[in-house]
C-alpha cells in the first residue's frame, strides 16, 4: 500500500509546492471545480471551530465531495478509543481526514496508523492552514510575486505564528515577529524561517521589540494573546503583552496603508483595538473567507486530484 501524503507541519511543504497551493486555490476561488465527486472528508474535532469547521464543508461541497463532522464527545481520542484504533477504522470509511487537536504530537501518532492523508486543522504547535489563507489573502492585495514584500507579526510565538512565518519566508517576504521575553517562537520554527528566507532571497527577524518589527511593514499581523488551553495564564498573559497591542500608535510605524491581519476570534481591546480591526486597511475577513479556497487546494492536492483543476 502506497503511504499517503499528509499536511501535518507547514514545514513539510516546500516553497514550490506553496506557491503552487497559492495557484490552485485562486484557481479555484475563480472558478469552482468539482473535482472530488464521490470524495469523503472526515472532520475529527477535539477543539471548538467556526472558521475551520465551515470552511472545510463549504471547500467540499464546491469540490463536488461530501463532509462529515465527528463530535468529539461520541470519538474520545485517546480515551474512549486508542488513536491509533480511530485512524485505522476511519481509514476504512472515509478517503481523507482533518484533525483539530491539541498536541503535535497526537496528529503525529494519528498520521502514522492512517491509511488515507490527514490534514491539520490545528494544532497546539501548527496551523498550516491558516498560513496559506494568509498568503493567498496578502497575493490577492499585493500582488502574485510577494517577494521582498514585508509582513510583521506581533504577539505570542505560537501555532499560527509558526506557520506563518515558514510559509512567508518561503514566498521570499521579508517577515519580522515581535513576541515578549519568554513567547518567542520556539528555536526550531525561527531556524526553518531564516533558512527559507536565505533560500528565497527573503528575510526573517524575530525581536522583542514591537516597534523595531512594523517599522515600515506593509501587512501587520496579530493573533490572541491567550489561546484554547491558556485560560489559566490570561491574567498574566495580559500584563505580559501589554506593550504588543496594536494600535493605532504601533500602526502609526509601518508603512503607509498597511494591511492590517488577524485570524480571529479577536478580542478587541487585547490584542487589538476597534479602530484598527475596523480600519479600512484591515483584510481580516478576507483571510477567513480564503480559508475555504486554501484547504480546497490542499484537500484536492493530498487526493491527487489537482491536475484535474482548469486554471
């Protein structure tokens, strides 16, 4: 039996297969290919969704393929059933499965007893998915070629963040993050990012500094300051990124008509304040609405069904 390719970490896409993603979903997003006729998508969900959730359902339908939504009170990975029992058994239904967990390293163990290709819908580490969402926003606003393009990302290192600067720099973008001491990316992610940007003529930056990284950036990106699983270090959190908000003083630093991004939920008045969610420079819904096409790509990518695409 052929292994299947999977989408676990943003990392295992190379910048050509990015780009070619970015294509696909335009591709799509202009014209509607139902490509997957007779396809089933599984949707094994551990963490609540909106965005994830709709997406994936909206991206099947126009694929011509069908969706279904497990609840994880009636899965119980891990705990009512091995996960390595609920790839195997849900291998035999469906031909490829999202999954919105926790850890890392559950969509790891999950990936290598399935059968058919496994998405990561999000992950405490990634969320890959978001990221091309992202960059298929910013080529919609900045144009196809994004290199030498700039994007600064303030907030937490975390799951969005980490991908977003992999596939960024990937592009050849000039990516910069601002995290507080002790919310930094972690090493390995910042070690991808320069190396992909040497490697595409891009750069990569990471400070502590907010004002050092949207000095002059053209799209600047933030995320919640606590995340599904953080609840208990809101309160600190909250003094800890205090000096991270951006606002309409830190937007002031980057360049003229900057794009402004975030992958919601947002909790206005945290990490950003209304005025610069609401600013007319803001793509936010954008980002959200591109969902759909990115994970259409991928789903159709990972089934071997791209070719059959009409660009």
């Amino acid at each position: 039996m052929q292994t299947p390719r999977h989408l676990l970490s943003s990392a295992q896409l190379s910048a050509e297969e990015i780009a070619y993603l970015l294509d696909l979903a335009a591709a799509l997003k202009r014209r509607p290919q139902k490509v997957l006729a007779g396809k089933h998508l599984a949707l094994l969900f551990e963490k609540a969704s909106l965005r994830t959730r709709v997406s994936f359902e909206i991206a099947m339908d126009h694929l011509g393929a069908y969706t279904m939504y497990l609840d994880p009170r009636e899965v119980g990975l891990g705990e009512r059933e091995a996960i390595r029992d609920v790839a195997r058994v849900i291998a035999r239904y469906v031909d490829i499965v999202a999954v919105r967990t926790y850890g890392q390293s559950i969509i790891e163990e999950y990936a290598r007893f399935s059968s058919i290709p496994v998405i990561n819908a999000l992950t405490d580490e990634e969320h890959p998915c978001q990221a091309l969402a992202d960059l298929l926003t910013l080529r919609e606003h900045m144009g196809a070629d994004l290199r030498g393009r700039s994007l600064a990302f303030v907030g937490d290192g975390n799951n969005v963040s980490t991908s977003l600067v992999i596939t960024a720099a990937s592009l050849g973008m000039d990516v910069r993050i601002a995290s507080p001491p002790g919310y930094q990316l972690p090493e390995w992610a910042m070690t991808e990012a320069a190396s992909r940007a040497s490697a595409s003529g891009g750069s990569f930056a990471a400070t502590t500094d907010p004002v050092a990284a949207v000095r002059g950036a053209e799209a600047v990106y933030t995320d919640v300051w606590t995340s599904m699983g953080q609840e208990r270090e809101a309160e600190r959190r909250k003094i800890d990124f205090a000096a991270y908000q951006l606002n309409s003083t830190l937007v002031a630093h980057a360049a003229p008509g900057a794009f402004i991004m975030h992958d919601l939920p947002a909790h206005r008045g945290e990490e950003i304040t209304d005025d610069v969610f609401e600013s007319p420079n803001a793509i936010i819904f954008d980002q959200a609405e591109n969902r759909t096409w990115a994970q259409a790509a991928v789903v159709a990518f990972l089934l071997g069904a791209d070719n059959d695409i009409q660009r």
